[in-house]
C-alpha cells in the first residue's frame, strides 16, 4: 500500500497534525505544493479553516488531484468545525475520488503566523496524537474494503 500525506497550512498547526499522521503511517508529510507523481493508494490531505472556509490553495490542490493516480483520500483538519471537513470531502468527490469514510477534525486553536514551539513542547498534546495514530489505523483498514 502506498501511502501519502499532503497538508496546506498557514500558523503550522495543520503540519504538526501532518507530520503525527505521516509519523504513525511510516512516510513523510509535504506540503500540497509538493506534486503526486507516482500512484498514491492512500492521500491524507488535510488543511486549516479560514473564514468559515478551506484555504484557496487547498480548493486548487484538490482540482488537480489526478483520480488514475490518487485511488482515496483521507481528509483532516485543524478546526473545530465539521462544516469544513466536509467542504474538502466534496471537492474531492467532485472530482471523482473515493473518500475514506470517516475523518478527522482536530481543534488546535489559534498560533501566531510565524510562532516556533518552545524546545520539548508540542501543540499537540496526547489524547489528539492517540486520536491521529486511530485515524491512520482506521483510514488504513477502511482503504482494504473499498
């Protein structure tokens, strides 16, 4: 199975979760500027809300998603709102993808654009990172049955 993780962030918590969810699926997280050239089985794609909406670069990224290289999607989020888990969900039905049937929407709360984490500290804290590791474990077993 191979697998992939694309994030779009703008304050770094969208990463941190990308990089927890690549982490627990034994890959690497890249930004969604970072092309899909090979056949993926299993995206993780994920993004931050923004004005009660997914970020442009992230509605962009998903239009370009080719469905004979892509096979499904996972979607994540770092917002408290299933609203906008959703509206990725659909944009990448729109476009043909099988989407795993559940999903992840993280609240992180807010980061300074630009704010580093401190040596030894982390936004994450555990309950969300054992959150992450049961989403790449579900996703995983989900992906077998479509």
């Amino acid at each position: 199975m191979k697998i992939a993780v694309r994030y779009q962030t703008r304050g770094g918590n969208t990463k941190e979760a990308a990089e927890a969810i690549a982490k627990a699926a034994g890959v690497k997280a890249e930004p969604i500027y970072v092309a899909i050239r090979e056949p993926i089985d299993l995206l993780f794609i994920g993004g931050g809300v923004y004005t009660f909406d997914i970020d442009r670069s992230l509605k962009e990224f998903i239009k370009t998603i080719d469905n004979d290289i892509v096979k499904s999607v996972a979607i994540f989020t770092t917002s408290g709102f299933i609203s906008v888990t959703n509206k990725i969900i659909t944009a990448a039905q729109a476009k043909n993808i099988k989407v795993i049937e559940h999903s992840l929407t993280l609240r992180l709360g807010w980061r300074r654009a630009g704010q580093s984490k401190k040596k030894g500290n982390r936004f994450l804290n555990d309950k969300q990172l054992k959150s992450i590791n049961d989403f790449v474990t579900r996703s995983t077993i989900a992906w077998k049955h479509i």
